[in-house]
C-alpha cells in the first residue's frame, strides 16, 4: 500500500519541483544591470523587469508624457540595456528683427541646439542671450526645464581684401563700418585703406574693402613716378592713385593682378586701330519666263541688293612704337541679294512700211547709232574687213561682242539707213544699246543719234529672250 501511495505521490512532487525551478529561473532572468542616462549624464542601477517602464520606476526615476525616452516605455530591456531620459524643456524665443516671440518644447542640453530645435541656424556673430548675459552655444543647460531666449543676429557683409579679392562673405554688427568690422574680430589701423570710410553707418549686405597702403613706384612713357595707394589688383590700386588705364593701355604686371612685392609697376600705353577696305560686289537677276509678256517686256518680282566684301587692318602701338600691322583675309561683309525679273516670251510679229517696201519684223530695239568706214574705223589705218569676214560697206552692221555672240548673222533695218546684216564687232557705248553701222569711204554718211533697230523675220530658233 506504501508502494502505491509513493508511486501517486511522485508524479506531484516533480510537477512542484519544476514550477518551484521555472520561478526560481523567471526571478533570476528578471534581475538586470541597467544604465539610465538623464540629461546626458549616466548612471548604474539594477532592477528587476522586464520593460523600460518597469526600470525608470524601479530607479524611481520620475518623467512626463512630454520627456523624451528611447527605448519606447514598453520596450523590453536586457542585462546592460541602455535607457535615455531628456527632459522637456520649455522654451520662449524671441528671434528679434521683427518677429514675434514664440515658444516651443526641446529636449536638448545645449543652447545651440535647443535653438536647432525651432529650425533657427546659428550663422558667425549671432548672440544667444539669456538672463541677460550672452550665452555660449554648447553652454549646457540640463535640468533647466524653463528658458527664455533672445536673439541678437548679426549681419552679413562682403569683405574684400589682398588674398580674397573676389570677397568673402563675413558677419558682423554694429552702428558703424568700424563696429562691424570690430564685431567680425578684425582689427584695422592707420595704415589700412578702409572702403567705404570706417565711420560711415554699417548697412547689411554692404561690401568693405581693406587694403594695406602700400609704396608703389609706377614708371609710365619712360619716367618713374612714386605712390602711396591700395587695392586688391594693380589696376584698383593705379585707379586710386588717379592714374587709371585708358582705353587699349597695359600694365606690368597685369591689371588684374595683384600687387608685386617690390612695388614697382609699368604701364604701357597703348593704341589700336582698325581700318577696313571695301569693295561692292554687284547683285544679279534672276530670270524666269512668262509667255503672258511681249517679248522683250520685263517685269521686277523683287529688288536686289549689292553687297560688300573687304578686309580689316588692325594696327597696335606701344608707347609710340607699331608693334603689330596685320590684315585680315578677303571676308564678305555682306551677302548680296539677287534681284528677279520676268522676261516676256510672247512674239508678235509685226510690218514695217519701208521706202523698200513692207517689212516684217519680230523685236524693235531702241539703240544709239554711229558709222564706220575702212578708213574711219578709229585707227591709224584703213581696214577693209569685218569679224564675220564680209567687206566694210553699206549694208553691214557691228554690235558689241556681247550682242555679236547673240545675234550675228540676223538681218536687221534701220529706219534713213536700210537693211543690214549684223556682222562685225566694235567697242559700244557702256550703259546703251548701240549698233556701229558700215559704208564705204565714198558714200560715207556720219551717225550720231538715237534710232530703232529692227529684227526683220524670220524668228530664229535659238531665240535670245533676254537683252543685256
């Protein structure tokens, strides 16, 4: 019966054990080394927990819905977890230049960074003022919980000396150019060229300029001159000194230099001058048929334009000495324009009553006339021949070697003349249509006189539709 009871009893004595074990085990893993940082400063503690909450209340550290705490309060923490605890802090700005004052929450320590906290971006001279003493930005504030802040801002200005001639941007405050200058923590004596004066009112945005006076020896068409003046390149500095380049003129060193060590500068005077050539260059016309014109008819579609092409000269002097003569090649200055033009292409054919009875006739030219014979052919002899090979007598005609090319070979009338075959050349008459017309030295009759030429049928096949 014993036996029986033990082996009942058993199976309850080991289930005790166990649950007695996995207390035991639970209330030992509960036991943690944590550290509790407040405000940045740390400390050690063990507690028993699970959570956060359960070690800032074991530590009884005390805290607010508006404390920043991280790891969240019902995070789970572990043996060595690490538990931060800010403090809010209330804070009251007043941002100056004109804002109104506002208020915000922080949980940061240092003042530079409370501010960070209301998006307000410390530039170099801003002052955080605070129970009426200036205040460092990483000055530390914990356990503060109520600040009340103002902000002194100071202005930028664009300072421009030796080593940063393109200028830099620089902060500073105060009534005058000196006070801003002092502010910024740089120093200025007698010796120094302060633009603009040091006394006049600081405005923000404005740029100063500092240079040092320096001894300069400015030599210029061959005599040296001694200054005192300043500037960030050679050229301010000679500007200052009222000896500013003109036009073309150089300096030695460069103008945009800055000032050489040994102060000595030359300045070379310089001229240039440009000449141009230039010469037309003669629009053309462009023709196109129009079978709706008589022949010989023109009309303007539009105007033309000459043009222009040449080239420059450049000539440079130095202190009176050509030091550079040079010309361009050939450029068009500008394009010409052709002109256009219709030609008429419509023939009538048309009669002449004539002492030599009717003529027919397919174009009337309105030409100046003059006369040639063998021996009056404006030569030193007489010449007998022509340049289509017939004789020089009555009935034959010379036209220039244009019209020549033309109309060689057509028979022709000229009103108290006759009939005639265009069949020598001679020089014309420039800007007029002219025809030389032939006798022989016995019947010679002198020409001098405007008159119409007449192309007597039949239409030739290679028709020339333009005249020129």
């Amino acid at each position: 019966m014993k036996k029986k009871r033990m082996k009942r009893r058993f199976p309850l004595l080991l289930g005790a054990m166990l649950i007695f074990c996995g207390i035991g085990m639970v209330y030992s893993a509960s036991r943690k080394n944590v550290e509790i940082i407040i405000n940045g400063e740390s400390r050690s503690v063990t507690i028993r927990g699970f959570r956060v909450i359960d070690a800032l209340r074991k530590a009884k550290v005390a805290f607010n819905a508006s404390d920043r705490i991280r790891p969240g309060l019902n995070e789970r923490i572990h043996n060595g977890s690490r538990i931060s605890l800010d403090r809010a802090v209330n804070v009251r700005l007043d941002p100056g230049h004109g804002m109104a004052p506002f208020s915000f929450i922080s949980h940061e320590r240092f003042g530079g960074n409370i501010l960070l906290d209301a998006g307000i971006l410390l530039f170099p001279g801003d002052r955080i003022i605070w129970e009426n003493m200036e205040l460092r930005p990483d000055f530390n504030l914990a356990g503060i919980g109520e600040l009340d802040f103002q902000l002194e801002r100071a202005d930028s200005f664009t300072l421009v000396t030796e080593d940063f001639p393109e200028g830099k941007a620089v902060y500073g405050s105060g009534d005058t150019v000196f006070d801003a200058l002092l502010s910024a923590g740089i120093n200025v004596n007698k010796s120094m060229l302060v633009i603009p004066d040091g006394d006049r009112q600081f405005e923000s945005g404005m740029t100063i300029s500092i240079f040092p006076l320096r001894e300069l020896q400015v030599t210029s068409n061959g005599k040296m001159t001694p200054v005192i003046s300043a500037g960030a390149t050679v050229g301010d500095a000679l500007a200052r000194a009222g000896i500013p380049l003109m036009g073309s003129d150089e300096s030695i060193p460069a103008s945009w230099e800055r000032l050489p060590a040994d102060g000595r500068i030359t300045i070379v005077h310089a001229e240039e001058r440009f000449s141009m050539s230039a010469e037309v260059v003669r629009r053309t016309t462009d023709w196109s048929a129009n079978d709706t014109l008589d022949l010989d008819d023109t009309r303007l579609i539009s105007e033309g334009k000459d043009g222009l092409k040449g080239t420059y000269t450049r000539t440079r002097s130095e202190n009176g000495v050509i030091v550079l003569n040079e010309t361009s090649p050939e450029i068009v200055l500008a394009e010409p324009v052709n002109e256009k033009r219709e030609y008429g292409t419509k023939i009538n054919i048309r009669t002449l009553d004539t002492p030599e009875g009717p003529l027919t006739y397919y174009r009337a030219v309105k030409v100046y006339a003059t006369s040639y014979s063998p021996c009056r052919s404006g030569t030193d002899s007489c010449i007998t021949g022509t340049a289509s090979g017939m004789k020089v007598q009555k009935g034959v005609a010379a036209v220039t070697s244009s019209w020549y090319n033309k109309f060689g070979g057509q028979t022709v009338y000229v009103p108290d003349y006759g009939k005639a075959v265009i069949a020598d050349v001679g020089g014309g008459i420039p800007g007029r249509n002219w025809i030389d017309l032939a006798y022989g030295d016995d019947d010679f009759e002198g020409w001098s006189r405007e008159t119409t030429l007449y192309f007597l049928t039949p239409v030739p096949a290679d028709m020339v539709w333009v005249l020129q």
